[in-house]
C-alpha cells in the first residue's frame, strides 16, 4: 500500500496532463505536411506526449525538488525514488515504441531525452545558465521536435531539412521563445533561493513580457509571410482568428500587472499557457484539414 502511495505521487510528478502544453509543435509538423499518416501520427503523439515529456518533467522535477507550485502542480508532492524509476521506465519505453517507427526516430527521441536531462542534472544544470538554456530548450522543443514528428510520420532528413520547412522549423523555435520565459516569470523567489539563473530572472518582468511579446510576434510575422509566400490565404485568415484570444489574454494581463504584480502568479500563468496551446493547437488543425 505504501509503495502504490509512493508510486502514484512519482506518478503525479511526471506531470502528463501538462504535455498538452507543447502540443503546438506536433500539429504544426503536420499541417505543413501534403499528406499524413494517421497510424504512424497517433504513434508519434504518444511516443512524445506520454512518455518524453513527462519523462523530461519527472527528471527535472527529482532534481529542482520544488517547494512551490510548477508547471502543472500548483501543490506538487513530496519527490522519492520511485520517481527516477518511473522516469527510466519511461525513457526506455519512449526509445523502444520509437524503433516501431524507425531508427532514426527513436536516435532522435533519445537525444532529446538526454537533452532535457541536462536541463536539470546537478552535474551541468543548464538552468544556471540563462541564455545557453533558453537556446538548448527553445531550439529542442521547437525546431528539433518539428523536425521528430515529421521524421515519425515517414519523412527523410532531406526532406525536412527542405525550404521552406526549415523556416517554418524556425518559427516554431521563435514561438518557444515566447513562451519559455513566460513558465518562468512567478517562480524568481525560487529560482533565486536554489541559485538558478533563469532567462526571466535575468529579463525581470518587464523585461520578460517584452521578450515574450517580441519573440511571439517574430514568430507569427514569419509564418504570415510564409503562408502568404506560398498563397495560402486561408491559412492566414485562419490563424489570426483562432490566435486572437491569446493576442487579447497576454495583453491584459501585461496591462493588469503593471499596477499589480500580484498577477504574475501561477494561476495567470497557468492560464496563459492553456490559452495559448489550446489556441494555436486550434490553428493548425484547422489549417490541417482545410488544406
């Protein structure tokens, strides 16, 4: 009983239910696509949204041993040993489901596992380092994932590497950008407590919101202009529409917290990166099956 307890609070930690925050990646590899593979697809969702990411977020959660709320867990428990195994169990299971889809899959899929272990190992804790951080993630969840997911789905290295894939791979780095610092901009107390240098930290939170806004609207700018450049007009119509929530949440919420800074909070944050996810996410697909 007491080790069904233990398991179930590892299990919480490897937050799962928060991989639907990186969801835009994956439907954006897609909708760039002329045809999808909905097996190998389905595959490659559950490969990365049950098994990679929460495997990255049970990792980096043994280590920080946060006190206070994290991305997902407003009140998150206690850390054990039974978090690193279910983190191993997780890692191997990752690679082997990917080897179903190809090799050069599941090579990428351990690369970038042991990417986001160094994100957080006491050894070379890359959250230290502001910008070498915020350019290893932005870059790993951005580019390299929309990269994976079109490798999953059957394409070859030359083939992604194409233009212009490889600027819409940039423009999901660009929207990393953005919102990466935003996850950061409540925790500075114990960023600062543990000796981390997080980008926001570094930024402040002025600094954060005019990165974060700056970053997203490179972001969006390149992708209007490649969707205009290959006269998918409807694509841009279709993305300014399913975006404009977020457009006017961030907004009042940079307005909101310069009279209060009680509201960069987790709740707000949280909140900010439901909208986004669920919005952009929203986009794609949408482009996906009008196209």
């Amino acid at each position: 009983m007491k080790h069904t307890k233990q398991y179930s609070s590892a299990l919480t930690l490897m937050r799962i239910p928060f991989s639907v925050y990186l969801m835009p990646v994956f439907w954006f590899a897609l909708s760039t696509l002329q045809q999808v593979d909905v097996w190998r697809a389905a595959m490659v969702f559950l490969i990365l949204h049950v098994f990679v990411y929460p495997a990255s977020n049970g990792y980096n959660s043994y280590y920080d041993r946060d006190e206070g709320s994290i991305g997902g867990l407003k009140n998150p428990p206690r850390v054990n040993r039974q978090l690193m195994h279910l983190v191993l169990l997780f890692d191997v299971c990752a690679v082997l489901l990917g080897l179903l889809l190809s090799p050069l899959f599941a090579c990428l899929v351990a690369l970038y596992l042991l990417i986001s272990k160094a994100y957080s190992y006491e050894g070379i804790r890359l959250k230290k380092h502001p910008v070498a951080s915020t350019f290893v993630v932005t870059f790993f969840q951005g580019a390299f994932t929309y990269a994976m997911v079109q490798v999953g789905v059957g394409l070859s290295l030359p083939q992604v590497l194409k233009t212009p894939n490889v600027w819409f791979a940039l423009v999901s780095t660009l929207f990393l950008c953005g919102s990466y610092p935003l996850t950061q901009i409540y925790q500075h107390e114990e960023d600062s407590r543990r000796g981390d240098r997080t980008l926001s930290l570094l930024l402040g939170i002025k600094g954060t919101y005019l990165f974060a806004a700056l970053s997203l609207l490179a972001g969006a700018a390149l992708l209007l202009w490649l969707y205009f450049a290959m006269n998918q007009m409807r694509s841009i119509f279709i993305f300014l529409t399913c975006t404009a929530p977020i457009l006017y949440f961030f907004t009042g919420w940079v307005l909101r917290a310069q009279h209060d800074l009680r509201v960069v909070n987790y709740e707000n944050t949280m909140r900010m990166n439901k909208i986004s996810s669920l919005c952009i996410s929203a986009a794609f697909v949408a482009i996906m099956l009008a196209n």
